[in-house]
C-alpha cells in the first residue's frame, strides 16, 4: 500500500475496481440471462440440441454462482478458469459432433452465431487490466467457435447465410478480438494517466490530490493520520540550491517507504511537508504503532547525511479518526500536533488523540 515499489499481499480486490465491476456484471448480470435465455430457446428443440443448451446453459448459472457465494479473493482465480472452461466446452462439442452423434442444427448455429462475438467482446472487457489475456481467450473461443461450425457444415447442416459460415464468423470474431484489445489499450493509458496526476514526479509518492481523493472515503475508526515537516528545509535550499533540496525531499520519501513496508501509505502534501495514513489493526494499538513507525522514520532521517554533509531532522503530529468523525477532524489534530512539534523545539514527535 506504500506508493514505492513494494507492496502488501493483495487478499482480496478493490469493489470499486474496473475489472471487479466489470466481473460483477458479467458474471452476476450477464450470465443468468444468457442461461435463462438459452433455456427458453431449448423448449421444443431437438434432444440433441437441448442437451448442449442444458449444458451450456448450467455452465453459465455455475458460473455465477460461484461468482456470488466465493469470497472475494477468488474473484480473479474465476474470472481466468471460466474462459478457458467455455472454450473447452465449445471443443468438447465439436470433437462429439459425428455421424451418428450430434450433428448441429440451425437452432445451435444461430445461437453460436450469437453468443460467440458478444462473448469475445465481453471477455475483452473482463481483462481490461491483462490484455494478454483477453487476446489469447478471445482467439481461443474464436478458433473453437470456427473448428464446431465447420465440423457440423462437413456433417450437412448448411445454413441459408452462407456456406462459408465459419470463415464469417471468424472473421467477425477476430475483428472483435482487435477492436477489444484497441479499447483495453486505450483504457491501461487512460489508466496511467490518472494514476500519474494522483503521484508526486519528483519523490514518487502519491499526491494531495490523491490523499484528498483517499480522504472523501469514510476511514475506518483508530486510522492513523499524520503530517509531518522537514525542520528548516529553506536552509538546505538557500546554502546548497534547489537540486540538493529535491535530492533530501527524495530521500526523505526513501525512508518513508523503507519503514512504512507496506504498512500504510505516505503522500507528499506539498513543498517539506508529507502525509501518512495507517489502517487500523486488530491485534495491536495502531496509536501506538503509528508512534512507533513514526520515531523510526524520525530516527532515520536525523541520521542520514544527505547531498554535501548536509543533515536534517523531521517534525511529525499524529492523530486517530474517533468514530463518527470525518477525516478532516483527525487531519486537523494532526496538523495542530505538528505546530506543537514545531514550537516545542522540533525534531520530534506529538500525538494528539
């Protein structure tokens, strides 16, 4: 959660995600009315045909039953094995489609015809984070598609739209599969871009506009909050210049992340002054932790020798968000900590409740 390089083990998926909202709708919205659809269709048609929309169609409700009842780290697992397991349905009819077997009919073309392009479409949008993947499950179901209309062509079914079926369809599909991978790439630079306005340029951290997008969001009582300050920073601009400035301001960001670890996250609020918010924790007193994680950084820093001999040494205020209360008022506290730091000699450390 840091905004360097490291990170925490990631449990479970942010709700507000792009490919988590996109995975709730497929899977929860999109595939109990492809089912119910596809049951419908079945009523009166051939034992054969029926057959394959019961399957099809049990596999789809599977899959948005365990979408549903799973908790939420196995999100992704489902999102990456149900693909490939339509795509190994789709072959498994074709290799059983064979005189004397399943031989297909206009009624499973039509819904092949159907579903294939909408499904590559769909499953574009499922991994607008890993366009790899979308690409390769996109041809996959394309190609399986193209191999079970050409098997039942070879068998006689011969569609009044053409008797080049399965050139078309993979054809559309394919053209799906490229403006898919279009839309995801246009999507992962959208992305980026965003990201790289919430981040800092010159010490990677994220940004004020970040930590006041972070902050709207209800904080959980026992967060952490707190600011702090490098003591006398105009001196290090005035004696060794701007660049030896920027080099502390880098590596005061340095040590942030060095004893944060994944523990919370650090924003440059502006100019000296930095932000952290640390997550409550059940098994231990996250005052006292962020205390402690904040005298360690305190401690680092007054050791470090920066550009030239230079030295320099922080001042931090500390806060918890009560229950009930908005950031703001923790925020404030913290800032009022950070004043007292400040006037009572600086160097230090002040926690307000």
């Amino acid at each position: 959660m840091n905004g360097g390089d490291a990170r925490p083990p990631i449990t479970a998926p942010d709700p507000f995600s792009i490919p988590e909202r996109i995975g709730r709708l497929y899977f929860r919205v999109a595939l109990p009315m492809v089912a119910g659809s596809l049951l419908i269709a079945g009523i009166g048609a051939s034992p054969g045909s029926l057959r394959v929309l019961v399957a099809l169609s049990g596999t789809a409700l599977l899959g948005a039953a365990l979408h549903l009842l799973l908790p939420a780290r196995w999100h992704d697992t489902l999102r990456r094995a149900f693909p490939l397991t339509t795509i190994a349905f789709v072959l498994v009819v074709a290799l059983l489609s064979r005189p004397g077997g399943l031989s297909g009919d206009p009624l499973l073309l039509t819904v092949l015809l159907l579903l294939a392009p909408g499904t590559v479409l769909a499953w574009t949008l499922l991994f607008t984070d890993d366009a790899r993947m979308g690409r390769l499950t996109g041809l996959g179901l394309s190609a399986a598609a193209t191999l079970l209309v050409w098997r039942w062509q070879a068998l006689g079914l011969q569609p009044s739209l053409s008797s080049n079926t399965p050139l078309l369809l993979l054809v559309v599909c394919l053209i799906v599969v490229s403006y898919g991978g279009a839309f995801t790439e246009i999507n992962r630079r959208y992305l980026a871009g965003e990201q790289a306005q919430r981040r800092d340029a010159l010490t990677g951290l994220l940004n004020r506009r970040a930590f006041d997008e972070h902050t709207r969001r209800a904080q959980a009582p026992g967060t952490a909050l707190a600011v702090l300050d490098i003591d006398h920073f105009k001196r290090v601009n005035d004696t060794h210049g701007h660049t030896a400035g920027d080099r502390v301001l880098r590596g005061v960001a340095d040590v942030l992340l060095d004893v944060l670890a994944g523990r919370g996250q650090a924003y440059r609020w502006g100019g000296e002054e930095f932000a952290l918010l640390l997550p409550p924790d059940a098994t231990e007193d996250v005052s006292a932790q962020a205390a402690a994680l904040l005298e360690q950084v305190r401690a680092e820093v007054a050791r470090r020798t920066f550009t030239g001999g230079q030295r320099v040494t922080l001042s931090a205020g500390l806060s918890t968000v009560q229950p009930g209360e908005a950031v703001q008022a923790a925020f404030e506290r913290a800032d009022s900590a950070l004043r007292e730091a400040k006037d009572s000699g600086r160097d230090r450390v002040v926690s307000r409740p």
